[in-house]
C-alpha cells in the first residue's frame, strides 16, 4: 500500500474526531504528521483508504475507527523522573504533608498519573514512595490513567530498555528493576519489579470526562505534559476534573511548562507548578 495524501477536508474530519473523543487539539493544517500516523494505521488496520476511513467515522462517530485513531494521532512522550524537582520536592515536601494528613494510616496514600503514557512516571512515583514508605510502615497505591489503551497495556507490561533506565538512580535500579532475558534491537530489557507492580491498578479515562462513578480519590496526581495538548478552557476543565478527585490537603502537580489561567477550584499555588487541596 503506498502513502497516501490527506485532502483538507479529509483532514478537519480526523483532528475534529480526536478533538471530541479526548479533548486533544491537532492544527489541520499539520498535514505531515497527519499523512504519517494515518498511513501507518491503515497499513496496521488493513482499511484500504483514507476515504473509507473517513467514511467509518462518519457512520460511527464514537466507534472502534475512531477510538484507534486516538490511539494513532496521541503522542506519547515521557522518561523516568522527568522534571526531577517535583519528585524531590515529594520527598521533602509533599509525602511529609499528605501524611500528616492521614494518608498512609487512615487509608491508603495514592499517587495518581492521570497521564501516565507507558508508565516511566508511575513507575517513578512508585520508587520515591516505596523509598518513603519503608521505615515508616505506611499503606500506599499508585493509579495509572491513560485516553489510549494501547499505551496503558504497554505500561502494565512495565518493561523498559537499558537507555530508558537512565535517569534511575543505581540504587533504586538494584531495588526496583529486574533484567529481562529478552534483547530489543540488541539492547538490554529491565522490567519494574513485582513488588512495585502490585501497587498499581491502570485503568482508561479521558480527562476532559472522567466518570462520575470512578473509585479514586488521590492524595498527590499528577497532570503533567499533558495540558498542552487541550486549548485553554479545556486545560482549565481537565484540570477541576483532576482536582476534584484530590483528597483535601492532598496536592496536584502540572508540568513546568504548562501554567493554568487560574487555579482548579479549591486549589491554592503553593509554588510554580505544585498547588494544594484546601
């Protein structure tokens, strides 16, 4: 199957289609990085052609056609402790409050990635947590949450390459990771280790729309890298749905990038990028 090209309106159809399943923009007009992700899902999903994609999600606005295309046009880009700040800050800060508060005695201390991609910062959550967790013979969990289930499943498998792993402290490495036998593209494979892993549930959510029903309340979530993909009104909307899933005194975190116009309602900035549950 050759490549083919995307007419305009072929394309206002597909970004208008992600835009209402996830809340996610993509400019039309980005018809390279459109031609690049729809050739490879048509080769994947074996759909002859851009015209009769389009027509899928004409019939079916909601259906499978469409869910695979968010999964297509998503992007997916994370590393373990990414803006390495926050989760310092965790150690100093964050984990010391919520627990002040109650987390980890009354109930259990949850961390939540509501954009957890394939999990490198779930994972790394994970890591500071148990480190915090240990002398201090606290309950705690982690919540993944992700608008593609494709890249949640790659995040339960929680296997990483030996550049991926980097960022990792050698002795959270010793701790936290075991060496796979398998080989991709000749390098090293490391998976998180079972005892990190059975703190974890991973579940889909969109969050421009998350279910009034969904069974957590966090006490730290992050929001980060995420946000600049929705325009402002939805940044701010994703933002009181996260907030709103936090217990009070408990704290959400966005990316250093990412600034809200305002704070979610019943938050208060604390410090660039960091704001608190009252």
């Amino acid at each position: 199957m050759q490549n083919e090209r995307i007419a305009p309106d072929q394309a206002q159809v597909l970004v208008e289609a992600v835009f209402r399943l996830s809340g996610i923009s993509i400019a039309a007009t980005k018809t390279d990085f459109l031609e690049h992700r729809i050739n490879r899902l048509l080769r994947e999903s074996g759909v002859e052609s851009v015209t009769d994609f389009v027509e899928q999600l004409r019939t079916a606005p909601a259906g499978p056609a469409a869910l695979r295309l968010v999964e297509a046009l998503t992007t997916h880009t994370t590393s373990f402790f990414r803006e390495r700040a926050h989760f310092d800050w965790m150690t100093t800060t964050g984990l010391p409050s919520v627990v002040a508060e109650g987390a980890g005695r009354h109930q259990p201390l949850t961390i939540w990635s509501a954009a957890c991609s394939t999990g490198a910062e779930l994972w790394t959550a994970g890591m500071v947590v148990d480190t915090f967790a240990r002398t201090r013979n606290l309950r705690w969990d982690l919540v993944g949450t992700d608008v593609s289930q494709k890249i949640l499943r790659k995040a339960a498998v929680a296997t990483f390459d030996e550049d991926d792993i980097l960022p990792i402290p050698d002795e959270m490495r010793r701790r936290y990771l075991l060496r796979s036998r398998t080989l991709a593209v000749g390098k090293q494979r490391y998976r998180i280790a079972p005892e990190l892993r059975s703190h974890a549930r991973l579940a889909w959510a969109n969050l421009l729309d998350l279910p009034t029903g969904m069974a957590l309340t966090a006490d730290i979530a992050f929001l980060r890298n995420v946000l600049i993909y929705f325009e402002p009104d939805d940044q701010l909307r994703a933002a009181a749905n996260v907030a709103r899933r936090i217990r009070p005194g408990g704290y959400l975190l966005t990316g250093h990038s990412e600034s809200l116009a305002s704070p979610p309602p019943g938050m208060t900035p604390v410090s660039p990028s960091i704001y608190r549950k009252e």
